[in-house]
C-alpha cells in the first residue's frame, strides 16, 4: 500500500494472466517466471500490490501471498482505443520488427500481421515461423503491461502481401513517386477498422506496387525509417472516431 492508500492502478506492476474466466476466484496461483520477474526484477515481496490482467478488458487488485496473488478488487480500465486499427509489415530487419510491434502495441493496434516481400531482407523459414511470431507475442505481453493496457493485440504471419491486402479497409503507405493522397486525408474518409501496411527498407517492387493500386497513401516527403512510419501512421489512424450519423 502507497504512503496514502492503496497504489492508484496505473501504478500498479501488472502481469497478464490469461484464461481466469471465474470471477469469483480470490486466489490466483502465478506461474514460475512472472513470479521470478516480480521477485527478480520488480523486487516485490508478500504484500506488496499488483494488477493481474485476465486479457479481457479486466484488472484484478491483487496482494502478493508468496507464490499467490489474493483478489481484493476488480475494475475495467477505459484503456482501450475505439478506434480498432491493425497494421500489417512486410519484414524488416529484426530490430525494427521488434521496435515497431512495441510502438503499435503501446499505441493500441489490434492486430498486427507480418509477411514477406520481395525486398524483404530478412526471410522466415517455415521452422523459424512460429518462434519468431512467440518472441514477437512476448514483446507485445510486456509492452500492454507497460502501457496499462487490458487486451493483448492479436500477432500473426501471413504469406504475402495480397494475403495482408485482404481486408475491408486497407491503406498501404508507399513513397512512390505520384502518390498525393496522405494518410491524413484517406482517414476522413476511411471506413471503421482500417488496416495500414508499411513496406520494407526497400521499398515495394513494382509487381507489388501494381497490386497495391490505388490504396496507396503517403505520410509526407521525407524518407523514414520503418519503426518511425509505424509510430506516425499508428498514431494518426488511432486518433480518429469516426461518428455514424
């Protein structure tokens, strides 16, 4: 407890655990490693507070009982964005993969999708598919729990670029030359849901700049690099409502 009562719950230090349907559980056993991490690198001990995050919107005030966490209160945190955006990425090199899940997941995408393109330097084999997207999931975990967010975006791979294209609303950010309509403007405009997808360090090829069609969109004349065209799209899309009237 906080010198004046109870930590305010953004406060908290917080771990999802998934999958506690019951809501009238008041014990709550912590797995091996999220208790290491309070231990370890948190530093807490019997007592102290934390927020359990069931993944459904939930968070559980929670005392430290040794390896337990003790239920004293339930909330449901206005921490999710209503605006449900996903990004797609052709792969690029695994630090700006990495760096670029982190922001659109602190930011509050939904979704985020990876595939290969064809200047796509790094490639995924078939073995390595599923560790990479585990890893990519585990940066995803421990960004929510930083940002104090409630629900975990859903993190896959695709096969291609049309794969990533299939969706209702689509814009794909693109530095080609001739592209006029930015990101801003097709916003106003765009539909609920929207799905961006940012290309790789080099660019799209010209067969994928043919599928792309007139989806494409800009973010302006500069040149930036992956992580940062995520950061700003993200940014822009999540902060428009759009309002049915």
């Amino acid at each position: 407890m906080g010198r004046g009562g109870p930590l305010p719950l953004r406060a908290l230090p917080r771990l999802f655990l998934l999958g506690i349907e019951d809501p009238s559980l008041e014990r709550l056993a912590i797995p091996d490693d999220e208790y290491d991490k309070l231990r370890k690198v948190l530093r807490l001990a019997t007592g102290d507070e934390i927020g359990v995050l069931p993944g459904d919107g939930r968070l559980l005030r929670c005392r430290l009982d040794g390896r337990s966490a003790v239920v004293e209160e339930t909330h449901y945190p206005d921490t999710e964005s209503q605006t449900a955006v996903s990004v797609a990425l052709a792969l690029p090199k695994p630090e700006k993969l990495e760096e670029s899940v982190r922001m659109a997941t602190e930011l509050g995408v939904v979704e985020i999708l990876v595939f290969p393109s064809v200047r796509s330097v790094v490639r995924w084999d078939n073995e390595k598919t599923q560790s990479k997207v585990e890893r990519l999931r585990k940066i995803a975990r421990e960004a929510c729990e930083v940002s104090y967010r409630t629900r975990l975006p859903s993190i896959r791979a695709v096969s291609s670029l049309s794969e990533a294209l299939e969706a209702p609303v689509v814009a794909v950010l693109s530095e080609g030359q001739g592209v006029v309509t930015t990101l801003a403007e097709w916003l106003t405009n765009a539909g609920l849901g929207p799905r961006l997808v940012v290309g790789p360090e080099g660019g799209w090829a010209p067969d994928e700049v043919a599928k792309i069609g007139d989806r494409a969109v800009t973010l302006g004349p500069r040149v930036l690099r992956v992580d940062t065209a995520v950061a700003a799209a993200c940014s822009l899309a999540l902060c428009v409502t759009r309002r049915e009237g």
